[in-house]
C-alpha cells in the first residue's frame, strides 16, 4: 500500500524544518560548551543525584537543548558536549527518526552519564553510535533518582532528561544516534 501524496508533503516539511533547526543551532564550540555547562549546572541544582553520579563519572555528555518535531514522522535533532573531569573532550551530534502515530513539538535536554573508562570507550571508538546497542542506559526519572547513589552507580550508563517544553508525548533517546563533530 501506497502512502497518501500528503504524507510525502509532511516528510519535506519535517525535513526543512530539521534542516533550518540544524542550521540555526549550529554554534560554534565556544557557544555551545558555555550552553551545555550552564544546562549541566541547572540539573545539578534540580536534582542532586545527578550531581552525585557526576562527581564519579568517567565522563558526562550533555545535549542541551534537543528539538524534536513530527506529524507521522518524526525527528529529532542537537548538539552536545562531552566533559571528562570537567574538561571538554569533544562535541557530538545527537539525531533520529521515527514513523507512527505521533504530533507535535517539543524542546528538551539530555545528559548521559558513563561511569567507567570502558563505557566511554565504547563511545569513543565507535565513531557513530546508536543509543540502546552497546553499553547499558538506565533513563533516570524521579522514582529511580530518589534511589540512585554511587554505590548502586558503578557502570553502565545514567540519562537525565530535563527542561522538557512543548507539545508532544514523552521523551526517548532509544535509537538515537550519536556522531562526534567538530564544530568552529
């Protein structure tokens, strides 16, 4: 069976606007760490389980603003930061796609937590990684963060979503693709 002719329309459109979205969120490097510190401090503020597993980690990646759209289809794109004890180390790309029943739009940031060398070792030889194959992900919500300490913490990797605005269900980082950038 044949999509209708308006779906392909949607597709276009989602795709112009991921497009104008990538276009105006492409900062530079300086920008874009000075933005992805600041989102990192707003979580720490808000939760401090985050703060806890941060001061242990090997290294956390922060997306801080993430811009997902979709009318059928959906998409989703942004760019982050990858802090090792504080310092950068590298900047990401962070996209996907989707199809089935799902409208609206919404803004969110995202921060990955890998609490060993290995863990952020898979991210860094892999050279574009899809969130869900690899290392194991536990999505933090409050119930989880209530009961998250660095001691039930030792590997694997911890997602706090945050600052999450607009109209459309749910958040997920499941099939998402992570690719190293190197923006100016």
């Amino acid at each position: 069976m044949t999509p209708p002719r308006w779906c392909y329309v949607v597709v276009v459109l989602m795709l112009l606007w991921l497009g104008l979205a990538r276009s105006a969120s492409a900062e530079s490097a300086r920008e874009l760490r000075s933005s992805a510190q600041r989102a990192l401090s707003r979580l720490y503020a808000s939760t401090p389980a985050a703060r806890a597993l941060g001061d242990h980690a090997a290294g956390v990646l922060v997306f801080p603003e993430i811009l997902k759209g979709g009318f059928l289809v959906g998409l989703q794109y942004g760019e982050g930061v990858l802090f090792r004890k504080g310092a950068v180390s590298g900047y990401f790309r962070s996209s996907s796609g989707s199809f089935g029943l799902q409208a609206g739009a919404q803004k969110f940031g995202y921060a990955l937590f890998f609490m060993t060398e290995s863990d952020l070792a898979y991210l860094d030889r892999s050279g574009g990684w899809e969130l869900g194959v690899g290392p194991s992900i536990t999505v933090v919500d409050q119930g989880v963060a209530r009961s998250l300490s660095t001691t039930t913490a030792q590997e694997g990797m911890y997602a706090f979503f945050f600052e999450q605005r607009g109209l459309m269900g749910g958040v997920s980082i499941q099939g998402t693709k992570l690719t190293r950038i190197h923006p100016h």
